[in-house]
C-alpha cells in the first residue's frame, strides 16, 4: 500500500463513479477491443487494462488505487488478470470498475484445451495413424511398443492426478453424493458445501487444486445437509434431505463449473450471506462480532486463514479479508462445540474514517453481510513438529494468533514455548490482555509480553516499537537447535521490518511465516 493524495480515499472514487461523469471518454458505449488497440493504451494518462476479457479504462483510478499507480502500469495495455489474482483477486473489481468499462476483448480463434493428457493422448493417435499408412521394421516396432507403454503411463498419471470422480445415490429420504479425492487426510477443513434454492455447491480442496459439484437439484432439499469424510481414504459424503419423498430420475441439472478440478487460485471466491447474531465490546475501539452460517453451508475456516466479508457501501460492493478468532481463548481444552463450524466470530477493530468497518459498525443484529470461502497459505503442518512457538503481534494482528495458539497449546505434542509478543499502543488497545494473562498463569509453556508504544507514565512494562534488539532478547530457542516457527502479524510496514530483523538475527525462511493478504 502507498500513502494516497488528500481526496483520494475508497470513498471518494465510489462517489466518483456516482458522480455521472464520463469515465471511459467513450459516452457510455462499450466496444469491442483487439489486442492492437489494448496495446495502445499503455501510459498513465491513458491506461486501458484487460481483466478476464473485459477491458478497463482505468486512467481516472490512477490516483485512488491502494497499491500506488507504478503497481496499475504493470499491466498497463495488456491482459492483467494474473498480476491481477496475484495481488488481489478478491478485489471485488467488477462492482469497482463499473464506469470506467470498455468493453469486451474481440474474441480470438478457441485454442484445444489444455488437459494434461491431451498431449500424450494426441501423440497416440497421431503414432496409430503414421503407423497405419507406414510399413515397420520387426526392431522399430519393438521401440514403437515401449513408447505406447510409456505414453498410456503418461495418461494414467494424468488421470489419476487430475481426476477427481464422483457418484450419487439415494434413499426414500436423502440423496447422498460421494466424492472420491483419493487424497489421505482429507479433513472438515477442505470441503465447502453450500446448498441455496436447489442449487448445490460442493468443493473440495486437494493440495492446490479445487474440485467443484454444482448443479441445479432436481428437486428441493431440506435447509440442513450434512457431511461425512472417510478421513484415511479420502471419501467425502455430502448428504441432503428430499424436502418430498419422491424417486428423483437425475442429480440435477450441471452448472457451468461442474465437475471441474482446477488450481484453488483460478477458483472464483464463493460468498453465502450469513447473519450478524451478537456484536460485543472487546476494547474502545474493537469489537467482536458473531455470524452464524446459514444451515445449508459447511465451512470450517482452518488456522491462519482468513474470509473475505462484502457488503455494499454507498452502492458500491466492498470487499475486505477478516480473520476468524474463537469466541474466547478457553482455558481448557474442550471438544468443539456442536456450533463450532455454525458460526464464525471475528475480532474487528472499527476505524473512525474507515469505509468498510463504518458501515460494518452500523449493522444491526439480525442484518446479513457476504462471508466468502477461507483463504490463506498457512499451513497446519506447520505447528505440527514444533518446540518453539513465537508470536509476534501489533493490534488487531492478534487475530490470526488466537486459534493458533490455542491449537499449539492443546494438540502440538513436543511444544515447549509459546511466547507471545503483543504491540499495541496503549494500554487501552490491548486485545483480550485479560484471557492472556490468564492462559499464561495456567500454561507454563506460554509466557506473554505486551510493548506499547505509546503508554501512559504508569507502565512498567515494556515500551517502544519492533526492533533488532527487542527480538534478540525475545526471540531465543528453548534449546539449541530446537524446531521453531515465527508467525508475525501486523501492520505491513512492521510485519516487513520484523521479517528483516529476523533473517538478520539468522532464523530462516522456513522458520518464519508473515501473516499478509
Ligand atoms: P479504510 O477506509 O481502508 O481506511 C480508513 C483509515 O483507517 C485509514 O486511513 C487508516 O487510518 C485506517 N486503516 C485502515 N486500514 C488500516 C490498516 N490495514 N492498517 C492500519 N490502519 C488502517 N482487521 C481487523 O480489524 N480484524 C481482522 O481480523 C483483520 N484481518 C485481516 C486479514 C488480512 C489478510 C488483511 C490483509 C487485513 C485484515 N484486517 C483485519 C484489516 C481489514 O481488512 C481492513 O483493512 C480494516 O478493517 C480497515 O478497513 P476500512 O475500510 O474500515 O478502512
Ligand atoms: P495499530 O494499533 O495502529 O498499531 C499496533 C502497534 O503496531 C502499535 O504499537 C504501533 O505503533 C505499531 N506500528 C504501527 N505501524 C508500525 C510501523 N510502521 N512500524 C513499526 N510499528 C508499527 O494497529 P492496527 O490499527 O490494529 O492495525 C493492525 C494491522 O494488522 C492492520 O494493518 C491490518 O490490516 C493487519 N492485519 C493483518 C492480518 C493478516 O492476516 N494479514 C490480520 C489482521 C490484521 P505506533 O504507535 O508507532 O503506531
């Protein structure tokens, strides 16, 4: 992010746009754009970009975008719709770029699709073909044979690593669809089901890829499904209830992006519409607000992620990533809770100038806001082997330490430490110092230090900011050469500096994971 000109905030491009001007210099009309004439427009003071075939004007955007303009010339006159999903593909650019549309890129002649297997299988027939029309010497076709072997090798692996299948069944009273992932430790965490007026989502997350069911139901379901995984052999169950008792001919009818298995980043962000149920003080300014999953939806957002929530602001879809805390930091461990998964809490601090957290604010309980499918590139197994946890936080930069360390408290085995190392301002900011303090009088494994940078004359603790020397002291492993990992998380400005501090300090890139968009 780059600091941006008085006037140049979210909000003042929303009203921009609503202003009526002519964003396009194009009166309005939308055109067909060839590659040529994309090209051509590739300075600042006019800059065309392309993004999933449809084309931007986004000269006048220049000035308000977050990133700064350098980042938006990257991808100045050409298709930008990698640098694009890189940077930011939850930016919801759709609603955001609405007046300043070109038009359509003209249609190029369709390439064959890109299938692992159509290569080796192409080659195939192609072989057949010369074969047939060509006479071999006995030896040649000893060399021909071994290529078959290698080449229908060649599309079994395909198959079997691109192939995800599925199967559906049903009883007086439910229709049950089985996904074989053949991906062992298949958990809760990877399927996403959302079921809404007969239309049926269910995705499934293997590795970095994405299988996806969606089809028009034959026929109504009832609002609650459930679903069931074979953990070790990689079955996932998704099962619904006929809303009538009757024989269905058919699942329903596919959708677009049925039964496809794509990279997890080309994946559209899916939304459903939850309900705010409570909203709760946590400090001065942050506040804890609970939404509870509509029934029809199976989501467990796993640690280190985050959700993207939409909600339209000024007539103006807006779309910023939370990430899910607990309810409280328990200080036993307990089973989940029968609504764990139901509802998703988030620790959000309400900014007085802020667009998106404003109009967050003013929900009223009973209103429904957009909850988007978990992001995010941490990774479990990243804690599993761990001795030493360490933490390092500043303000609402906490959240994403709250289920991992509860998680490493109760599940990591050979844990020793966790130290937490939480900067905030005052004492005043501080998030849940109460529950901290004690989670740590009751773990001896887990020892919390708050820094303030701005404390009062009465604080004895520790005060300043991020530094080379405060991690030093801080930052020590319970035993020479003991696995750690360092999770940071703020913001970016100090998450960087922090990142810096400790490659100096010598902890490798391995041992350190930054919390960022
Ligand atoms: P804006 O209108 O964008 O900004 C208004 C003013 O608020 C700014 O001028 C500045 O003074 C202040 N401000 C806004 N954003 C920031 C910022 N990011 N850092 C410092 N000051 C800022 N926030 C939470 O409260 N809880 C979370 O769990 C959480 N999780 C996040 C997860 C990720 C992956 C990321 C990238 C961010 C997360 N954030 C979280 C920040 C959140 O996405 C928004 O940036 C924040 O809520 C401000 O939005 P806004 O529209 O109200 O502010
Ligand atoms: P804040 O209250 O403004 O700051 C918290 C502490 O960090 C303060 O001590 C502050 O010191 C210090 N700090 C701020 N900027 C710094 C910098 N450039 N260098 C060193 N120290 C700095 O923080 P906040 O408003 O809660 O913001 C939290 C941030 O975390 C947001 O940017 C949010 O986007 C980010 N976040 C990211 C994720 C994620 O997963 N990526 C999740 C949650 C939150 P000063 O007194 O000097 O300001």
């Amino acid at each position: 992010q780059v600091p941006l000109k008085p006037g140049r905030s979210l909000m003042d491009w929303i009203r921009l746009t609503k202003s009526g001007k002519d964003l396009t210099g194009l009166k309005g009309r939308l055109i067909e754009v060839t590659e040529d004439e994309l090209a051509k427009h590739n300075k600042k003071e006019d800059c065309w970009i392309c993004i999933r075939g449809f084309v931007y004007n986004v000269t006048p955007y220049m000035e308000y975008h977050p990133g700064g303009e350098d980042e938006l010339m990257k991808a100045a006159g050409t298709d930008g719709t990698d640098l694009f999903d890189q940077v930011h593909r939850w930016v919801n650019y759709e609603s955001m770029l609405k007046e300043c549309l070109v038009g359509r890129m003209a249609v190029k002649p369709i390439a064959a699709p890109k299938g692992r297997c159509s290569t080796p299988l192409v080659i195939l027939v192609a072989l057949c073909w010369t074969l047939s029309r060509s006479s071999l010497s006995f030896l040649n076709w000893g060399a021909f044979l071994e290529l078959i072997v290698v080449l229908l090798l060649k599309i079994k692996l395909a198959f079997k690593t691109t192939r995800q299948r599925y199967d559906w069944f049903q009883t007086d009273s439910l229709i049950i669809i089985v996904i074989y992932t053949k991906q062992k430790d298949m958990n809760a965490e990877l399927v996403l089901v959302d079921c809404q007026d007969k239309r049926l989502r269910g995705e499934i997350i293997v590795d970095d890829h994405s299988y996806l069911i969606e089809v028009d139901l034959d026929h109504a379901v009832q609002e609650d499904l459930a679903v069931n995984i074979a953990e070790k052999v990689g079955k996932v169950e998704i099962i619904l209830k006929k809303k009538d008792n009757i024989h269905w001919k058919m699942l329903g009818q596919p959708l677009e992006s049925h039964n496809t298995f794509i990279k997890r980043t080309d994946r559209e962000l899916f939304y459903r519409k939850c309900k705010l149920v409570s909203k709760t003080e946590v400090t001065h300014d942050t506040k804890l607000f609970c939404l509870t999953l509509p029934k029809s939806t199976h989501l467990h957002v796993p640690i280190g992620q985050h959700v993207y929530l939409k909600q339209p602001v000024a007539g103006t879809e807006v779309v910023k990533p939370y990430t899910p805390v607990l309810p409280f930091l328990p200080l036993d461990f307990k089973e989940p809770s029968c609504n764990a998964g139901a509802q998703i809490h988030l620790m959000i601090k309400i900014y007085s100038c802020g667009l998106f957290t404003q109009a967050l604010d003013h929900l009223q309980i009973g209103d429904s806001i957009y909850v988007s499918n978990p992001e995010g590139n941490f990774k479990k197994s990243q804690v599993q082997t761990l001795e030493d946890l360490f933490l390092l936080a500043a303000g609402t930069g906490f959240t994403p330490m709250v289920k991992m360390l509860d998680w490493a408290l109760t599940e990591v085995r050979h844990l020793r430490t966790v130290k937490l190392i939480f900067f905030n301002k005052t004492e005043d900011d501080i998030l849940w110092r109460n529950q901290l303090e004690q989670l740590a009088l009751k773990d001896e494994r887990l020892e919390v230090q708050f820094v303030l940078s701005q404390p009062t004359k009465d604080w004895v603790g520790k005060q300043g900011k991020i530094s080379s020397s405060l991690l030093s002291e801080f930052v020590t492993r319970s035993r020479k050469d003991s696995k750690v990992l360092i999770c940071i998380c703020g913001p970016t400005p100090f998450t960087e500096q922090g990142v810096q501090y400790l490659k100096d300090l010598g902890y490798s890139q391995e041992e350190i994971h930054a919390f960022t968009a």
